[in-house]
C-alpha cells in the first residue's frame, strides 16, 4: 500500500492526527483513505460519541473516532497485545478500553453490563466469513450506527434486528450501514 510503512497505520485528524500505530501481523488494517470517507460520512455523529470497534486490530478506527471527538471507544480484539500497546502510547486516559475478546464475547459482555454505543464498527477478517456477531443491536445506542466493513466480492451481510440504509465502497472496500428499524409511524422514517 503506498505511504504506509509496513507494520504501521497512521492517524489522519484530531489530537491525535499524525500519529503511529502499530499493526498486528494478521490485521488487514482499514486503509487510511477509507478511514477517512467513513468519517465524513459519518460525520456530526463521532462528536461525544461512545464507539464499539469490534474485531479491532490496531485499533485505528476506534481511537481514530476519540482522535476526532467522540466521548470513548472499546477496543475489542481476540489477541490485544498490540492494540494495548498503541493505546499505552498514546497515553489515552479512561476514553480508550481495551477489551481482549472476540466480537461475540465482547458483544455479550457489554451487553451484560448495560452498556450502549451510538457507533458499532466491525471489520472481521475476510476469510473468517464471520457473521456479525449475534445480540449487535443489544450494544446498540437507540439512535445508533452500526457500520460493517466487508470485501466487495461477499453480499451484504443480515444482522438480526438492525436495518440496512446504506452501501459505500472504497476500492475493494465496503461499508454497510445499519441502524433499528424505524418505530411505527413515526415520520421521516429511513431519512438518515
């Protein structure tokens, strides 16, 4: 990939814009480009926000949303040894947790203990051919967004519970964009 050093991904924006991160050997990490066209998207919604960044690898999604304002993000990763790294140099006080976990477990972990975020990231490996983890919505802010990352080549995923309202590709790059389901009746419904 051209600008990036091997092993390293760099944040773009934010108190943290410019910084390294260090990528784990079998991380496909979201390229910064891409990083960046998810965050315009986005947009308004990261400021203050608590961020869920399942299957989180380096990390870069998760405290490149603390980077540019949100509020906090777990990091949940199955083999967290480089993600706690790059949150321990940073020097990020209680906004960035790291969680060792896989997205299923971490998923019904934070349910347990009630917690609830406005964005929901997950980018599985994609040879896992991994669903999104069950019980997603349970995580899920009442106004939230939960954004799935898949290769262009697989079909957009179904997750139990949430809509899908929106598709954006970034090179061999998608993201799906899911949120509840509209409550009857109410106006506007599936504007976002």
């Amino acid at each position: 990939m051209k600008g990036r050093e091997p092993g390293a991904v760099r944040i773009s924006a934010g108190r943290w814009k410019g910084r390294r991160l260090e990528v784990p050997d079998s991380a496909r990490p979201t390229s910064g480009r891409a990083r960046e066209s998810l965050f315009d998207i986005l947009g308004e919604r990261v400021a203050g926000a608590r961020v869920l960044d399942l299957h989180a690898g380096s990390g870069a999604v998760g405290i490149e949303a603390v980077s540019r304002g949100a509020s906090r993000a777990v990091l949940a990763e199955k083999d967290a040894a480089v993600l706690a790294r790059n949150v321990g140099r940073l020097g990020a006080g209680p906004e960035l947790s790291v969680l060792e976990a896989d997205a299923e477990e971490a998923v019904r972990r934070l349910s347990a203990a009630g917690e609830r975020f406005e964005i929901v990231f997950s980018d599985p490996p994609y040879s896992s051919g991994a669903p999104p983890p069950a019980a997603l919505e349970a995580v899920l802010a009442a106004e939230g967004v939960v954004v799935l990352q898949r290769d262009a080549g697989t079909p957009v995923p179904e997750v139990s519970g949430l809509t899908h309202f929106r598709e954006r590709a970034y090179g061999r790059n998608i993201f799906d964009f899911f949120t509840r389901p509209p409550a009857p009746g109410t106006p506007g419904a599936g504007a976002r």
